[in-house]
C-alpha cells in the first residue's frame, strides 16, 4: 500500500517534499510500529542539523548579489576577450560566459535563466539562429551542477556523509570534459551553417573589458582557490564569496546598494527553505527506506542482472534520465541517493565520489528533456523563443552529455584524480 501512494502523490503533482513525508507517516501506520512516530520528527530535524546545509543559502546569496550587482555583463565581455575572434565567436563567448558563471552560482536553472537574458538577444542581433542561440545557453546551464561550487554536490555530499569540498574538486575533470565537448559542438556546427565571423577586441579595449571583470574574478577564486588550498570549508568560502559579491556590486560597480539587501535576503530565504526543506522529509524517507531494508532487497535484484559496476552505472544512468525527466533534479538526487549509493558502494564498490559526479550530471538533464524540462521553459520564457524549437536545436548537445557520461561511468579517474 505505502509504495501506491507513494506512486499517488508523486504523479498526483504534490510537492515532492511532502510527498516523501507522507510516505514515511503512512509506512509507519501502515506497517504497525506506531512506535516510532515517536522518532519521525527527529528524523525530520537531524536532516537539516548538518553544518555543510549553510552553503546552500549562502551560494544562493551569492548568485543573487551577483545578478544585481552587474557582474554578468562584464564576465560576458571578459569571455569576448578570449574567443570573441572566432568565427561564430559569440557562440564560443556564451560558453565561455557560462563557466564563469558555473564557478559562481552553482544552480542550472539559475544560470540558465541569468545568461538567456544577457545572451540570446545579443546572439539573435548578429544573425545567430534563435533557436541555436538559446540552445547554446541553455545547454552552458548543464556546466553549473559539475565545475565547482555545485548546489547539488552540496546537498548529495549531505546525503553521503561526504566532505563537500573534496566532491567540488571531483566535479573539475569533469566539468572542463564537458566544457570541451560543449566548444567542439559548436566548431561543428559552425562548419556546417557558416556562422557569422568573430572580430577581435583592441588590446585596449581587451584591457578594459579584463580590468572591468577583473573584481567579479575575485567571487570564484575565494571559492575554488579557498577549498583547494585548505584555507577555507566550502561554507566558508560560499560566505566569504557572498560577501565579496556585495562589495564588488556596491563598491566597485555600485549597481547595488545596502537597501537592496533586505529583498535579497527574502528571496534567498525563500529558495533556500525548499531545498533544506525537501532535504529534513528526504531524511526521514531515507530512514523508512533503510528501515524496510530496500536497498538490501534492490541490491540483489540487480545483482542477478549484472556483476559489472560499469554495467550497473549504465542501467542507473537510463533510470536516472527517465527520472530527471519527471523530476526535478535536486528533489531526484534527494530521493534516490539513500537507496542507490549504498548499491554503489557495497555491491559494486563504485567511488561514492565518481558516483555522485555521474548522478548529478545526469539528472540535470532533466532540466532539458520533456516533458517536465524546467530549463527549456526558462530559457523560452527568458528568450522569447518557443520550447520546441529550442529542443530540436538542443539535441546536440545532449549527445555531448551522453558521451561524457559514458566516460566518466567508465574512468573513475576522471572523477577521483584531484582528491
């Protein structure tokens, strides 16, 4: 009975949060041990009581500073420095762009949301095809869950008991991997339709597009600089972050303002409860789901199927792209982690860390595929162009995607040779 309700309330829109709360009540109900209603808030509680959750907010913060702040813009001209020459340079600027901004905000559909305002239009005017324009920055978005800091690394390294720092450094490989793939893409296709030719900046006007951007660059070097050379927790770099945001947004470029802080603050506050939120009911779903033994039961099932981990990354990758289809991908991760890590780890001895990068990716695609696809109507809402016409511009790049996850479900190394 509990799994049909489950199943009820998943499909019946309710959000996923209560969904699994629910599912958890009814299972203790259902199964007889009206004991440990005694435990289920507690359960709820020890879920957020993790010091590594204060990241969230604070990363959230940042992304908010940084979009008010006037930091986009200049990131994009710092990108048009680089790559601004090529032909179809200003594809190349957009995805350059994107992995600033990746290092920054940390969240795909809010970058994704930040970089087809400022892009889409400019690609648009210089004769870029609409739907290819925001197909490119739409797929960038899928930078954002990989190259550190990762909203989702944060929350699965909660989930894991894993150190969220060296999870950040596992998601480096992988990120300049798809960032790669991403420019090649774009070479290609830029072979194929003849896009419009680039034109180089001056050296002055290079200079002062560097110098502009110059204070922004700080926002990710306290980040990653901070992890990877042990000065700092993730926590603590996401704080230090947010408030060099503040002061480059105020002091430097003084697009913001000390009174602007109070609707920042709300509005992080607001994103930031969904998530944290979802993740107190997850832990008490996980705590059900570890209760009734299901890994264990899962575990043998698949054991029958194959003994190969490669094999068994392929099967959780299919799985898991149906899933981020329905799903959003935070709300996903959250659900599945509990059951599948232990699988991972135990039966397979699958690197929680390798896993977590694959997982991750792959449920960010969700963000792109029907019929949920979040990230497709953000970034038609945010473009004006329609959702379909940007999927069929999208597809490849979702091949991209596909090939690196098979690489990294294959090369543990690509994801553990940092740590």
């Amino acid at each position: 009975m509990t799994p049909l309700l489950f199943l009820v309330l998943l499909f019946g829109s309710v959000p996923i949060a209560l969904v699994l709360a629910l599912t958890a009540l009814w299972y203790i109900y259902d199964s007889g041990n009206l004991v440990l209603y005694d435990s289920y808030a507690q359960q709820i509680f020890s879920g957020v009581e993790n010091y590594g959750l204060l990241a969230i907010p604070l990363f959230i913060l940042t992304g908010e500073l940084m979009n008010e702040g006037g930091m986009t813009q200049r990131l994009v001209h710092a990108a048009r420095v680089f790559v601004g020459g090529f032909r179809g340079g200003l594809a190349y600027i957009n995805l350059l762009a994107n992995m600033f901004m990746a290092a920054i905000i940390g969240s795909a559909a809010s970058q994704i949301a930040v970089m087809s305002r400022a892009m889409v239009p400019a690609m648009t005017k210089e004769g870029y095809d609409p739907g290819f324009a925001a197909a490119t920055t739409a797929a960038g978005g899928l930078l954002a869950p990989v190259i550190p800091p990762s909203m989702l690394f944060v929350i699965y390294g909660v989930l894991a008991q894993l150190p969220i720092g060296d999870l950040f450094i596992a998601g480096i490989i992988p990120g300049l991997i798809l960032a790669g793939t991403f420019f090649v893409v774009v070479a290609l296709i830029g072979l194929a339709k003849d896009f419009p030719k680039g034109e180089w900046m001056t050296l002055r006007e290079a200079t002062v597009a560097l110098r502009n951007a110059l204070p922004a660059f700080l926002i990710p070097i306290a980040i990653v600089g901070g992890i990877l050379f042990g000065i700092a927790t993730p926590t603590e770099s996401a704080a230090v972050a947010s408030l060099i945001a503040f002061a480059v947004g105020w002091l430097f470029y003084r697009e913001i303002t000390p009174r602007d802080l109070g609707q920042l603050f709300v509005r992080t506050a607001t994103n930031s409860s969904l998530v944290i939120f979802m993740i107190a009911a997850a832990n008490v779903f996980g705590w059900v789901v570890v209760y009734e033994e299901l890994p264990q039961k899962l575990a043998a099932f698949i054991s029958t199927v194959t003994s190969d981990p490669f094999t068994f990354l392929l099967i959780v990758n299919l799985c898991l792209l149906f899933v981020g289809m329905l799903i959003d991908g935070i709300a996903a991760l959250i659900l599945i982690t509990p059951i599948l890590l232990p699988i991972a780890m135990n039966t397979y001895n699958i690197d929680p860390f390798q896993f977590g990068v694959v997982i991750s990716l792959n449920l960010v695609l969700g963000l792109l595929t029907p019929p949920v696809g979040v990230g497709l109507y953000i970034a038609s809402a945010m473009s004006g162009v329609r959702p379909f016409t940007i999927f069929a511009a999208l597809w490849p790049f979702l091949l991209a995607v596909t090939v690196v996850l098979i690489l990294l479900s294959y090369f543990p190394i690509l994801s553990t040779a940092l740590i």
